[in-house]
C-alpha cells in the first residue's frame, strides 16, 4: 500500500453560496428559477478537502471569521481529518463567494475575500521543508512566505495576477489552465508546469518540453467550480508519493472528471487509487 502523502495547503477558505439556475442572467436582466445551495468552499479549502479525501495527510492554513460560518468551517475540516491549527482567526467576516451556475455546468463567481484578505503572512506556521500547494486567492506577502518555507512548492496560479517577485524561482510546480497560460507566459519555462485543458486532459511541461499528456475522460457536467482544485489536488498527491507523471497526470484527469459531475465545490471523491490508469 503506498503511503499517504503529507502536504500542506495554504489558501482561500470561504462560504459558497451557489445558484443553480437554467441560463446565467444577461447585464440588468433577473433570472426567477434559481435553486440556492449553501457549502464551504474557497480554493485553499477545496484543494485541502479534496487531497484528504484522496487519502493525504493534510494541514490547511488560511483564516476564517470568529463567526458561525467560520466555526462551522472548523467542524467540517475537523470530521474530514483536517489538521486545521493553522487555520488563523481574523476579525474580518469568513470570506463567501456568489457562484451562479448555469444547466451546462458553466459558472461565474463573485469572491468577498473577508478574511482570506487578512492572513497574517508572518504567522503562516508551516514547518520548515513542507510540500505545500497554494493558490492565488490571497495575498502576494503570504505567497510569497509560504514560498520561502516549502520544501516542495506547488503553485496553481490562479487567478492568474503577476507573481510576487522571487516566486517563480522557488516554484517546483505550477498548474494553470489554457486562459492562465495565455495570461502568464512568464510561467511557461517553469522546472514543471501543467496545463489543464477542460475536457481534452491535460499536458505536463519539463521547462518548455513536452513531457506528459492525459486525455480528458467523458463526463456529464454539472459544476466545474471544484474540478480544478480536484485535479491540482490529485497531481500534486500523486507526484508526492512517487507515480510516474504520466500516470499521476492521467490519475488527476479521472478526478477533476468525477468532480465535475458532483454539485459541490468539495465533491465526494474516493481514495487515488480508485481512479485507475488505463494503459
């Protein structure tokens, strides 16, 4: 039996308030048959929740309110085995992201960043030489010093903004899609990068060389907010554990697939093995 991967997550931790509607709302226009669906949400902690149901070892670090959705927060990370202690407590509310999707699965988010803003970068606690993966959702001081206390640094970077100076160099892996690989070419020639393309896979790059490629794996859709967290999730704990980077690529496609046909940004996933590697 492979031995679960430790990793560290540091991120975004919010409240999802989903409407699930037929068709998006056009500028002034009102839509009336949406259904609400309320959850924990938040790349830092979709990311966290995935990679332990995947079966890792998983500390998240991020921030959430002294307030009911933070403390619920807390729980939930707590039942699912989450080492929360470095989860800080701001003054500032529990971030809560508006997320209208659409029947095709289609999304688009507005982000209140309450808390995830008021991280304190000095006070990240992550221990000396720790994988970590994180995400662009917050700000560039505690990108930049979760940069600085990683041994293996994962990066998807998302959403794209320009990194912090220095944090390309220390970066061992960075994942973005097809949109933030056209915004970031500074990315492009990083020691490892992976593009993911929807439906089609995705491919993984050795400083500007090919090096792996998964097709997409077919799926019925019905919420991409989480997939890609999934997927960042799942390559990530694959590569720390050892899999060969064709099969961890391929092992990620599978995951970011089942997550795309689950309604919650924290889809129900089962350990990594389960997803098989057709040869």
């Amino acid at each position: 039996m492979t031995a679960a991967p430790k990793l560290t997550v540091v991120g975004a931790i919010n409240v999802d308030l989903t409407a699930r509607v037929e068709r998006a709302p056009g500028p002034g226009e009102t839509v009336a048959d949406g259904e609400l669906q309320r959850g924990p949400g938040g790349k830092g902690a979709n990311q966290a929740v995935a990679a332990a149901r995947l079966g890792a070892d998983v500390r998240l670090i991020g921030a959430v309110g002294d307030d009911p959705d933070g403390h619920g927060i807390r729980q939930q990370l707590r039942g699912l085995g989450i080492d929360a202690s470095g989860v800080q407590t701001s003054t500032e509310a529990t971030g809560t992201a508006l997320i209208v999707v659409d029947a095709s699965g289609e999304n688009s988010i507005v982000v209140c960043a309450g808390a995830n803003a008021d991280i304190d970068a000095d006070g990240l606690d992550i221990a000396q030489g720790a994988a970590v993966l994180m995400q662009l959702e917050v700000s560039d001081a505690v990108v930049d010093a979760a940069s600085r206390a990683a041994g293996f640094f994962a990066l998807n970077a998302a959403p794209a903004r320009p990194l912090p100076r220095g944090v390309l160099d220390r970066c061992d892996l960075v994942i973005v899609n097809e949109t933030e690989y056209a915004q970031l070419p500074e990315v492009h020639d990083a020691p490892l990068l992976c593009v993911t393309l929807g439906a089609e896979g995705a491919r993984l790059y050795r400083h500007g060389t090919l090096v792996a490629e998964a097709p997409g794996v077919a799926t019925t859709v019905r919420n991409t907010v989480g997939a890609g967290d999934a997927f960042c999730a799942a390559l990530v704990c694959g590569l720390l554990r050892g899999d060969d980077e064709t099969g961890a690529l391929a092992r990620a496609c599978a995951v970011g697939a089942a997550a795309v046909a689950d309604d919650a940004s924290q889809p129900a996933l089962e350990p990594l093995d389960t997803y098989g590697v057709t040869r």
